[in-house]
C-alpha cells in the first residue's frame, strides 16, 4: 500500500537531476511559502522559475494565495530555492507524496529548509500579524497513524526511526531572535509550539480550548509533515508561523476564521518577513553547519 503512494528515491533523484540540468543554480538553502507568503520567492536574484506542472514527479498545489511554483536564485548572494506554495493533506494527496520536496532539496544539496506557514493564534498573548518561531511541534495526525515516514524506509534517505527531539535546530531559533531584534521585529515576536491538523475546515471552539490545554501556541494545517522529512533526510529546519487570525475561544464570539484574513495578513507582513528570512540566509555558513562568527551586523 505505501510503496504505490511514496515517490521513490529513484523518482526523487529523476526531478532533482532535472532541475540540476535546468539551471547552474545550486542551492544551499530551501524555503517553503505558506499562505500569502510567496513575496519571499520574489525576493530571490537572477531567479529562474518552474511552474510545479512542468518539473517531473511534482504534485500540484491547488491553493488559492500558492502561486505554484519552485524558484531558484541569490537571496543576498546565498544560492536558494524558493517554493512559492506547499501542498497539504486536505488536497487529497498522500501525505508521503506532499513532503516528497524535502527529499528533492536533499538530492539538489540544500542543507537547510526554512519553512513557514499561516497560523491561528491560541497563545492568548498572540495578536494578529506577530510572527512565532516554532521551537516544537504537535503532530496531531500522527497521532491516527497519519506520519510521512510509515511504509518501508529507505536507508539513503534516512533511518528508519528519526529523533525528533531536536527537530527544529537551536541554532537557527537564535539567530532568528538576534536577527529580529536587530531589524526592530522583537516586539512582534514569540517562540513557541505549533500544532498541525489535518483541515480543510478551521478550528472548532472545543478544539482550540482542548490544544491550548495541550500546550499548542499556534495552530495550521502544514509545516510538521515537512519538518518531520526533512530531519529524517539530515537536513537542519527553521520554522516560523505568521499569526493571521486569532483562534475563536469564546461562545459568544462573533469572530469567524476566515482565508482570506489569511492572505490579507501575509501581504502586510511579507516584506518584514522577506527582510527577516533573507538576513537569517545571509548569516549562516552552510559547510560546517555553524553561523557565520558575529552573526549579523558585524
């Protein structure tokens, strides 16, 4: 059943030697677009751009706010690869099918995936528009069975039972902290933990009350399954959510989540957040894995 809905690895290295064929590009660095966040991949120079349709073996993104496509080029003179939109359970494709880029990025030689999302706030300290570096995760469809890691394990991507412990990297979480007090984000800025569920359907009002008891800070419906993919593949993973709506926790709310507060959300903050993103590559010394001495500004 599993090996019919995995894309091999043999299929992996089919896409990532044809986008290697593609461009003289090679990327360091991998971000993921969430939700009215693909402004980041317009941030990219000398950018060459493939529609997801047209590179081998891709699923399609059928989101409205993900543009579709997988761009390459310099963010600050580092050698990036930009998603401009994900792909999710809610889309109908198996969940092995929709974190199969992370094992692309692996095979192209990315060393780090910088993911982000949209995200509803269940942090009652949280307001819309802060930004949330996620330092832990709930896999709540994991709990059902629901991981990208079930069937059989190929040992060239990684072992058959990953530490996830330490699955977003430390390092990385400081320096974003470092990065954002230095451009004057810190006051909209929180670490904490994040829960993915499966949508399509927002939150219901017991659900919300039930994850914050759980210790969930912020909520949505990607993110994890990457996470969990990239860190079997070896690769380091950052993570942030955008808060774009606050989680109705009250009956006698009139709020109502909604898409497109999402969207709206993400083009207000999606410069600050490429101005973020874009400084944190600049940062980094990809062959050792340790950030580059002074960090940034120095």
């Amino acid at each position: 059943m599993y090996s019919q809905t995995a894309i091999s690895y043999e299929k992996c290295k089919e896409t990532a030697d044809w986008l290697l064929a593609q461009t003289t590009l090679r990327p360091l660095v991998a971000v993921v677009c969430g939700s009215g966040l693909g402004g980041l991949g317009d941030s990219l120079k000398d950018a060459v751009a493939f529609n997801y349709q047209d590179i081998p073996n891709f699923p399609q993104s059928t989101v409205h706010g993900h543009a579709g496509r997988l761009v390459f080029g310099k963010l600050k003179g580092r050698p990036c690869v930009c998603m401009q939109g994900r792909f999710h359970l809610y889309e109908g494709y198996p969940i092995q099918k929709i974190t199969a880029p992370m094992r692309i990025f692996k095979l192209l030689g990315v060393k780090t995936v910088i993911l982000t999302n949209a995200a509803g706030g269940l942090n009652e300290k949280y307001k819309v528009g802060d930004v949330m570096i996620i330092k832990d995760h709930i896999n709540m469809p994991g709990f059902a069975g629901c991981n990208p890691l079930m069937g059989p394990n190929d040992e060239r991507f990684g072992t058959r039972f990953p530490c996830m412990s330490d699955a977003y990297d430390r390092e990385l979480r400081q320096l974003a902290r470092h990065v954002g007090d230095e451009l004057g984000f810190g006051d909209f800025m929180h670490e904490g933990v994040y829960c993915v569920l499966g949508g399509p359907s927002f939150e219901t009002i017991a659900e919300c009350r039930m994850l914050r008891r759980l210790g969930a800070d912020a909520v949505g419906m990607s993110t994890v399954h990457e996470a969990i993919v990239a860190r079997h593949c070896g690769l380091r993973v950052f993570a942030l959510s955008l808060i774009t709506n606050q989680a109705v926790m009250d009956y006698d709310s009139e709020e109502k989540a909604n898409h497109q507060e999402v969207l709206q959300t993400g083009k207000v903050r999606s410069e600050q957040l490429a101005s973020l993103v874009s400084t944190m590559v600049m940062s980094m010394k990809h062959d050792s894995g340790d950030m580059l001495d002074g960090m940034c500004g120095q």
